[in-house]
C-alpha cells in the first residue's frame, strides 16, 4: 500500500488543486486502489485537454480552476474517447510509448471524469455534468467463462503437484504451495473478489465460526463463510503463515508475498493466470473468473438467485440474475431435447 501511497502523491502534484478537495470528499466511500485509478485516468483526461483541444491548448492540469470545467463540452469528451483508442505518451526519460484502451478501460475513464464533476456539482461549483450527454461505451456481451467441476479439482492438483513446472521451479515454489491453495480454494469456495481477498487480515478469521470479515467496494464490511474444503486450505496455511516473520508494516495480512509483505493484487493475477494456464490453457482464467464459478455452482446447487447476489456481495439482484441465471436458460434448452415425442423406427419402443 506504501508504493500506492507515493504513486497517488506524486499524481496529485501535478493535478489541479481542486483534485486533492476532491479525492478527500469521495475518501469514505471509496478504496485507495480506486482513488488511485482515478487520479490516474483524470491524468490522462487534463492532458488531453491541453494537448488535444483548442479551448485549453497549453494550460497545465495544474493551472486548471473548477470554473474551466464549465467549459468542458459532451463534444470534448467523446473526443476523448476517441483518442483513447491508440495514442502516446511521453515517459520521465522522453521516451514514447504506444497506449490503447478497451471498451471497459474507456468506460472506466468516463466514470472516473463523470465522479468529479458529480462531486462539483453537489458542492454547488459546477452546474453541469458534460458525460451526462455522452453516449457510454456499449459493452458487448460474452460467454461468461467458468471452470467446471473437472477443471476446479485438476486446478487445485496442478498447485498440490507443481504439475507443469520445472524442478527448479517447483523447489521454489514449495513453501508458496499452502499459501497459493488457500487463495484459489477461497475464491472458490466463497467467491470473494481479488481486492477483498489481499485485504484480509489474520485476526479477521473467526476460526470457530469458519468466517471471514471481508471489505466490499466502497468500503462496507462483510462476512463471509466457509466450508470445510475451505477450511482445510486455511488451517495449512495459517500454520506455516505463523512461523513467517512479516515486513514491517505487514505483520498483520493473512497473505504475503515472497518478500514477506502484504501480496498485491497483481501477484494474485499472475499467480492464478500460471496454473490456470496448465490445466485450461484455452481459458483466460482470472480471480474473477473464479468468483463466477463459485456463483455459477452455488446457483446451480440452490437454484436461489437471491441468495447468490447476498453471498457474492451484489447490491442489485439484477446484477447477479444477468450473469448467473442465463444457466436456467440453457438447462431448458437442454430439457427441450432430452423429450422425444416420436420415435424413429431404429429407436424402438
């Protein structure tokens, strides 16, 4: 969290003024991870203002006033989501590299211009929100890819074993073992996010109960439980995690990384997309990845959509219906064929 801490100082620094009100005002209602992605995409929104666009041509994002933002136009900003697409940027040694956006990448930077404006305009500093006239990114929708159950337990034996890996990568990795199927038996078993799973502190389990207080976004706190398979992961775990002398500042995260501190989440990424990769190569598997099959297995278990979206944090059902009960749809397809009204006659009775 130290070197998020710096990053977002050395952001803000060069942001206008008003940004640091800003970031103060939304603190309570959001992660360090998203403040930092905020100030990271308005970066690149007051540049291409500057660079871009005739009505702020050569003004610094430092020498920005919350008045200028009146004139910013719905005009300007789908320019900006045009010049997403494919541009450059200079880096602090002059040199230029190539930046490209996906449709969830734009959308995320809309959301990120439209959440100051929002926060000005509570304030009584702006009268308008330019995004508001903006037609959003439209998401296309794909199949949503999941493990089956064959996959999850060849998954967890590929970390058990150090299939696929070099002999001298699997000395190394041995004493990651206990520690890297405690984190993939707890995406499965609870369907916690990447963010809720690094921020788990030791004295957040409850051994007893077999739960775990989590952090969803926006900072509310949850509790989670978990089953036995989950259970026997943790315990392994948490019996080497306590001969492990943490980085100072880190003593009390539940995961660490090699270097003894607090793991990032893109450690856990990289660590997910390595053993996936062994078992389903032609699967794009990602911590999220793992929630969905959680929830697409606990969905096909109760047949409750209700309780899925409680247990997976949704706060809109509509959320959870869209990706998990699409699974009825195709058990009804399926249905539709298993009943044969009429018989060939190489069929018999």
């Amino acid at each position: 969290m130290a070197a998020y801490k710096e990053e977002f100082e050395k952001l803000l620094e060069k942001l206008p003024d008003f940004c640091r009100t800003y970031f103060v005002g939304i603190a309570q209602k959001t992660t360090e991870l998203t403040r930092i992605n905020y100030a990271r995409d308005l970066t690149v929104f007051f540049r291409y203002l500057k660079e871009e666009t005739e009505e702020f041509a050569g003004i610094a994002p430092k020498e920005l006033t919350v008045e200028m933002l009146e004139n910013v136009t719905p005009e300007m900003i789908e320019g900006f989501l045009f010049y997403l697409t494919d541009y450059n940027v200079e880096t602090e040694d002059g040199a230029s590299v190539a930046r490209f956006n996906d449709i969830q990448s734009k959308s995320r930077k809309l959301s990120s211009i439209s959440s100051l404006f929002k926060y000005c305009m509570r304030k009584g500093k702006l009268e308008k929100n330019p995004v508001d006239m903006v037609e959003k990114p439209k998401k296309r929708d794909h199949a949503i890819i999941r493990l089956d159950p064959a996959e999850v337990a060849n998954l967890l034996d590929a970390i058990e074993s150090g299939q696929g890996q070099t002999e001298s990568q699997k000395k190394y990795n041995s004493r990651l073992v206990a520690r890297d199927l405690a984190m993939l038996t707890l995406f499965l078993g609870t369907g916690i996010r990447i963010s809720e799973c690094t921020g788990i502190n030791i004295h957040d389990i409850d051994r007893q109960e077999r739960a775990i207080l989590i952090t969803r976004k926006g900072q509310k706190q949850d509790v989670v439980y978990y089953g036995d398979e989950v259970e026997d992961a943790l315990e392994a775990y948490l019996a080497i995690r306590g001969e492990i002398k943490a980085a100072e500042g880190h003593e009390d995260a539940l995961f660490l990384s090699t270097q003894n501190k607090r793991i990032t989440n893109r450690a856990v990424q990289n660590l997910v997309k390595k053993y996936a990769g062994i078992v389903t190569p032609l699967k794009h598997i990602t911590p999220h990845k793992l929630r969905s099959t959680f929830g697409s297995t606990l969905y096909k278990e109760t047949g409750d959509i209700y309780l899925v979206a409680t247990v997976l944090g949704h706060k809109d059902v509509n959320t959870t219906r869209k990706h998990y009960a699409a699974q009825a749809e195709e058990n009804k397809y399926i249905a539709s064929k298993a009943v044969k009204l009429r018989y060939d006659e190489d069929d018999g009775e």
